[in-house]
C-alpha cells in the first residue's frame, strides 16, 4: 500500500496547497470572528470532505459524476453558496480585527455552530471535491494491496488529515498576521478581497 500512498500524498498536497474556497472560508472566519470561530471552520470543512470519502467509497460519488444533470445542480448550487457567502462578507460593516470584544462577540455558541455548518456546506456543494475522489483517487487503488473500499477509506482519510493541516495552517498563518495589529483601513481591504474572491470563485465554479 505505501507504494501508491506516497504519490497520492505529493499529488494532493499540491491540489490541496493551492488556496481554494475552503482555506478561503477558514481564513475570513478567522480573521473576522477569532480562533475559535477559524478551528470550528476547519472541522466543518473536514467534516464535509469526510462525507464526500464516506460517498467516494460507496460509490456515490461516481454516479454524481456520471449525471450530467446532478453534477450540474452540484455546481450551480455550490456556486450559490459561494455568491452568498462573499455577498455576505462584502455587506457586513468592518470589524476591528485586532479587538478582543469583536471576536468574543461573535464567540458566542450560536454563532459557532453556523461556522461549523457553513464549513459544511462549503465542502460538500464543492463539485471539484466529488472528481477529486472520481478522477485522481481511484488511479492510487492497486489489485492486490488490499480490498477496494479499505484502500479508498485509508486514502480518504489522509485526505481530510492533510485538509485538516493546510486549512489549519492557513488559518493559523492568518491570525498570526492579524496579531502584527495592522491598521483598520489593511483590515477593510482584506475584507473586500475575501468578499470578492468569494464572488470570483462562484464564477469560477459555475464555468468550469
């Protein structure tokens, strides 16, 4: 089994290393309601790839794939999504970033618990995830290294351990930067670039 493991990893962490929607979202979520609102983006992301791993090996991914029509509705869906979100960020008045009352306001556990399932949602409704696990991880499973459905789970599950560290890691380089105290007007900027590359990356999966 490591002979395909490690090639699976190199070629995920680089799809994985290229910032998407979800280290898009973990980041915002950090940046704009603090750590725990970011560590709660991050297991709801992975949460969301687990679902799409426990889809890969039943199977479902690939009948998604092989509708036209339920990959379509996939995409327009997750672009939706995507739309809604930055419309969200970019409709909402500034928040000082660096202010301990602004994230403990949003800390609350309401408010919490729709990060995590917004984490959620943003993996689930991504279509690129679902031929991810249809295109790329089906080349890594080998005849004779095991049955199917272990080695689809043992690589799912690197999968989402390796989400967990790039999404994380992003997240944590962000409040990093956010404890520099940059001034408000760097806070606002980042902002509307987070709303707007929301919007660009629901064009961008509706188009492709």
């Amino acid at each position: 089994m490591h002979e395909q493991l490690v090639p699976f990893l190199a070629v995920t962490s680089v799809v994985m290393v290229v910032p998407g929607p979800s280290v898009l979202f973990a980041v915002t979520q950090r940046l704009r309601s603090g750590p725990r609102a970011g560590l709660l983006a991050v297991l709801g992301l992975e949460s969301g790839l687990a679902v799409h791993v426990a889809a890969a090996c039943l199977g479902l991914s690939a009948a998604v794939a092989a509708s036209e029509g339920l990959l379509r509705a996939l995409q327009v869906s997750g672009a939706a999504y995507l739309a809604w979100l930055g419309l969200g960020v970019l409709r909402r008045p500034t928040k000082p970033h660096t202010g301990t009352a602004a994230q403990a306001s949003a800390e609350v556990p309401g408010s919490l618990v729709r990060v995590y399932l917004s984490g959620v949602l943003v993996d689930l409704l991504n279509p690129k995830t679902v031929l991810f696990f249809v295109a790329i991880l089906p080349q890594f499973v080998r005849t004779g290294s095991g049955t199917v459905a272990n080695q689809s789970v043992l690589l799912g599950a690197c999968c989402v351990a390796m989400a967990l560290l790039v999404d994380g890691g992003y997240a944590a380089l962000a409040g990093r930067l956010q404890r520099r105290r940059l001034p408000a007007s760097a806070g606002r900027w980042a902002e509307l670039a987070s709303g707007c590359s929301f919007l660009g990356l629901a064009a961008w999966t509706l188009t492709a």
